[in-house]
C-alpha cells in the first residue's frame, strides 16, 4: 500500500480557478459522460445497488455524508442520485490529465492539513444555489478497511448552512483496491434519513465536532447493519421500516381528525 502524502505543496492560488468555476456554474457535460461510462462498470462489476435513495430530499441544499474507503466512493455515492453532485476532494488529485474531468464534473480541491477557508467558501456557493455535495464525515479515506474519526469540518458545514445531512453508509468498498488482483467485492449504499441543525453563524470547533459526531453515529448505525444483516438483510428491515411508517401514517391522522 503507498503511503499517503497528506499535505500538497503547491500554493492556495494554484487552484483558484476551480473553486472560481464551481462557485459560478454547475457539472457539465462531462459529469454526463463520466456517469455515462461509469454505471455499467458499477453496477455489473461491483454489483453496487442502494437502498433508500429516495431519502435524498428532490430539490433544495443537502449535504451527502458518507464513509470513505475508496477513491470510487464518489461514484457508488452518486450513481444512484436522480440531481447532480459536488464531490470535495483532496487537492492532490488535481493533476494533469485528470484536472480537466474534475473542473468539469463537479469537482474541487481541499488542501489537507491547512485551514482552507476557500473550500468552505465553495461548498457554501453550492448549498446557497440550492445544490447537493458529498462531503465525507471522516475528513478522508480510512485506508484500515474499519470507520475512521469523525471530523469537524462536516459538522460546521451543517451549522453553518442549515442544510439538511444525509448520512451514508458504504459497505464493501473497502476491497475495491484489490481489483489487480481481480476481486471485485459486492458494494452496498444506504441512505439514512436526512438530519437538521439549528443554523449556527459562528460554531465553535467543539460545536462543529459535536454535530460531526451525531452525523456520523448515524453512518455507523447503517453500516454497522449492512456488515451484521447483509445486502439482503438491509434491504428487508428499510422495506418493514417503510410498511410501519405507512401505517403509523393513517393512525397519526385518525388521532388529529377526532
């Protein structure tokens, strides 16, 4: 496994031109082409489906929060989402060629390691537009195949903004580096229902790794199910869930009407 390199060394201005872009327009073309090319792998290939999709609210800012294990999360995350999405992601993927796809699928850098206000500042002008990005509750990729730390910067996007989090599980990416030796785990994806803070100016760091903690409880609720239940376990205690909300619904409204 190589080792990480954490802090990038080239300035802040270096990538000013991709928070720029993002913060005045919305994925392209080429995030219909890379999604274009990018399903069928997915879905034949790691057998990736999802359950409660539908959770994502349709229209306003949402933050995605999942797990991170592999550099294709970004895609098991959004294969299944009907709106487009922004994906944060470490500054050093920002390389020839690859740059290119990035500035134009919806894409832009945090530099690890420093307090990078400018990539608060664009996922701001994203929720502000009404959009939806992934930002990952761990701050990282957790390279142990086991959930990571909870980080703050998620929990203060949340105060911040007021958008609603939807945490997420992954479960299975964890083996999908082993493709060179051509094992392709089976990928879950689980979306939970979405969470609210009261919005918060200024929170302090102990605040933001307060809501930080509460999102990620969550994501390790789901994907704690996934690992003990299985796909096909998972999938059958969201439907039960779904069947007992329907029916707690017509009591709820028998009780105001008498």
């Amino acid at each position: 496994m190589k080792p990480q390199v954490y802090k990038d060394p080239r300035p802040a201005e270096h990538f000013a031109r991709y928070h720029e872009r993002t913060r005045r327009r919305r994925p392209d073309w080429m995030y219909e082409i890379v999604r274009l090319f990018l399903t069928p792998y997915l879905l034949i290939i790691f057998r990736a489906r999802c359950i409660d999709s539908d959770k994502i609210p349709a229209d306003g800012p949402v933050i995605v929060a999942p797990n991170h294990f592999s550099f294709l999360d970004h895609f098991f995350v959004a294969v299944f989402m009907r709106r487009k999405v922004h994906f944060l992601a470490k500054s050093q993927l920002f390389k020839p060629p690859m740059q290119f796809v990035y500035r134009h699928g919806g894409v832009f850098p945090v530099l690890r390691g420093r307090r990078d206000e400018e990539a608060f500042k664009t996922a701001h002008a994203i929720l502000a537009r009404g959009d939806v990005i992934v930002m990952y509750s761990e701050g990282g990729r957790s390279r142990t195949g086991e959930l990571g730390k909870p980080r703050p910067g998620i929990g203060r996007l949340a105060l911040e903004s007021g958008a609603p989090v939807v945490p997420t599980a992954i479960a299975g990416s964890e083996r999908a580096r082993n493709w060179k030796r051509l094992q392709f785990p089976k990928v879950t994806i689980q979306y939970g229902e979405p969470l609210r803070f009261e919005q918060v100016d200024s929170p302090t760091r102990e605040q933001s790794q307060a809501a930080s903690e509460i999102v990620f409880e969550e994501v390790k609720e789901l994907h704690d199910g996934l690992r003990e239940r299985g796909r096909r376990g998972a999938i059958q205690a969201a439907r039960a869930a779904r069947r007992a909300a329907g029916a707690a619904a017509p009591r709820r409204r028998d009780t105001l009407t008498n």
